[in-house]
C-alpha cells in the first residue's frame, strides 16, 4: 500500500514537472516576445551574418533573448541565417519572428536620378540596398561585362534608366547591374527601336540626344520641341552646339563632376573634347548624364516644327524662346545675355 502511493505521487510529480516544461516550451515559442511599441518594426540582416549578429539587431526589440535563441536552435535557425530587410509585428511570438526571418524577405523601393557618373550611382545605390558603392562601381566598370553587354566607356552611363525599382535589399553589386541591363533591354522594345531606326539613330545615340535635352530644360512638356530643334540641325548637318555638352566636358577632363557651372565662355567652346558639340558634329559618343524616360521618349516623339535655335525666356523662367532663324535667336540671345549680366553670373 505504501510503495503505491509513493508510484502515484511520483507519476503525480512527474505529470507536474512535464508540465511545467511543457508549459515553459509553449511560452518560450507562442507567448509574444516583442517590446516595441509601433505596429511594426524592420530590421536588416546583412548576408553573412552569424548568429551572434542577428541577436545584436534583435536584442533591443525583444523581451527575452534567451528564449529566442532556444526555439532558433531547436527550429535549425543558428545555421540557417538569410539577409534581408524583414517586418517585425507588434506582440509576434518566437515562432513567428523565426518564420519571418526564414521565409519572408522584403523588397525595397531603389530610385536614382540624373548621375553624370557611374561614380555618383554606385553611391546613390549603396545607400538603398546592402552593396557598397565600391563593389557596385567596380561591377558598373568590369571591361567583361561591358563587352558583353555592348557598352564602352562612354556609352555606359546609359545603360541605367532613372526610375523607381524593387529590389531586395540584400542585392549584391552584380545582381543590381544585371538587373540594370534587364531593363534596358526590356525598355528598348521593338517600337522604341523602329522610331530610332526612323531617326536614323541607334539606342546609345538616342540616349546621348536625350541626355542634352534633359540638361536643357526642366520642362517635360517641352521636351518633344527642344529635342525637335536637335533633330533639326542633324538633319541639316548644323553642330548641336548645346552648352550642357561644354559643361560636360570640363567637368569629364577635370573628373570634377560636382562643379557648378551656369554660364559657358567663349574660350569654354575652343576645348578640344568630342563632347564639345561646338566643335564636334553630331551627336556625343555617350550621354552627359542620365537622363529620364520623358527625356529618351521626347527624342523618339518629337515635336515637328522648323525651329533651330532656342534660349532661356528671362519672362517665364523653366522655359525657353525658339527661333528659326539666326537674327531671331539673336535678338531673343540678347535679353538673356542682359539678364545674366544683371545677376553677376560670370561663370
């Protein structure tokens, strides 16, 4: 009788510390393990990290560390890590975190502008995904690729159309170029191409066009006139004879391309640079800058007009006067060479 009450409290007291440890294996994976306040929280997990390091970026968003490192371990986690950008909720529990940070990689929104320089673009890119701008500028410049893809050292800035993408944040340097080029090819559709080829200009000529028009004005609505006045003089074998071009071009012999130039000198225009279209004719070998997609579809859907000269309107700020013939730009040329006096802008 007394052996079996000692079995019973024994199975007794087992039961309890079973379920004491039950209880505290369901607490440490489904009690909420959160101690922020927002609805949720990101976090970014380089692509080699360890262990150690994912509980250093965790560590001031959670109630208790230990309990997360036991369920990771048991759930394979601690060898397992994935980079990324992950979203965090409110009140998750260990298992949830854990899953979130297996399975459920976000993308981020990757935008850039203007660049005039590869080097400008590797920095605008690395502070928006993990790559740093060193291996991305690398990448941009890898003569491989390059001769691969059909680009040389002037026409490579425009295989990057400015835009807004998605990528994931973990985006190593060649996995943002190679993407790059995907949506080059993918611009450069087959109606793209046959208005080129109607222009007679390839895409990196098209693009080089395009880069000027955007440095000349601001205005997209006005695009399709001033790249009109371009096509114009081509056709009749006038020099382009655009300053943003000079500009370039002091700034690509410098490799100062933060310099700020607004107004271009006459000795400015003796510089002797195939980027000088005041010297050179035709179009740049390479664009002056990247420029947007109104920027290339203004070239390819230009306005149709008879218009070979513009220059800013001191009247209507943004935008330009145009002129067919030479002593109507000329008077239009004074107003705006009499403003800038008036401003003091020497150079």
């Amino acid at each position: 009788m007394y052996l079996k009450k000692v079995l019973w409290a024994a199975a007794l007291l087992g039961l309890l510390v079973c379920g004491f440890i039950a209880y505290q294996i369901y607490t440490a994976i489904f009690s909420p393990n959160t101690q922020f306040n927002n609805e949720k929280a990101y976090v970014y997990i380089p692509s080699n990290a360890e262990f150690s390091d994912v509980e250093e970026v965790l560590e001031p968003l959670l109630k208790d560390l230990y309990t997360f490192e036991a369920v990771a371990k048991r759930k394979g986690y601690t060898t397992n890590i994935k980079g990324g950008k992950y979203a965090l909720s409110k009140d998750m529990n260990n298992n949830d975190i854990i899953n979130t940070l297996r399975s459920k990689n976000l993308p981020v929104k990757v935008s850039f502008n203007n660049q005039e320089s590869l080097q400008a673009l590797a920095g605008r890119i690395a502070e928006q995904i993990e790559a740093d701008s060193i291996s991305l500028l690398e990448s941009f410049n890898d003569s491989e690729f390059l001769n691969e893809a059909d680009f040389d050292e002037d026409s490579k800035l425009g295989m990057y159309l400015p835009n807004t993408y998605e990528f994931f944040w973990n985006t190593d340097a060649q996995g943002f170029r190679d993407r790059m080029l995907k949506e080059y090819k993918r611009f450069w559709n087959e109606d793209r191409l046959n208005k080129a080829q109607a222009l007679k200009l390839n895409p990196t000529e098209v693009i080089a066009l395009a880069a000027i028009v955007q440095k000349e004005t601001v205005k997209v609505e006005e695009r399709p006139r001033v790249a009109g006045v371009y096509l114009n003089r081509i056709k009749r074998g006038i020099l382009l004879q655009a300053d943003p071009t000079v500009i370039y071009a002091i700034k690509k012999e410098t490799g100062n391309y933060d310099t700020i130039i607004k107004r271009v000198l006459f000795r400015d225009l003796e510089m002797d640079s195939p980027y000088n279209t005041y010297k050179y004719a035709g179009v740049p070998p390479g664009p002056i800058a990247m420029p947007d997609i109104s920027s290339i579809d203004a070239v390819l859907n230009p306005e149709k007009h008879d218009y070979l000269y513009f220059v800013a309107d001191v009247s209507n700020f943004g935008y330009h006067k145009f002129a067919k013939t030479l002593a109507q730009h000329n008077r239009n040329k004074v107003q705006y060479v009499r403003w800038l006096n008036s401003q003091n802008v020497l150079r």
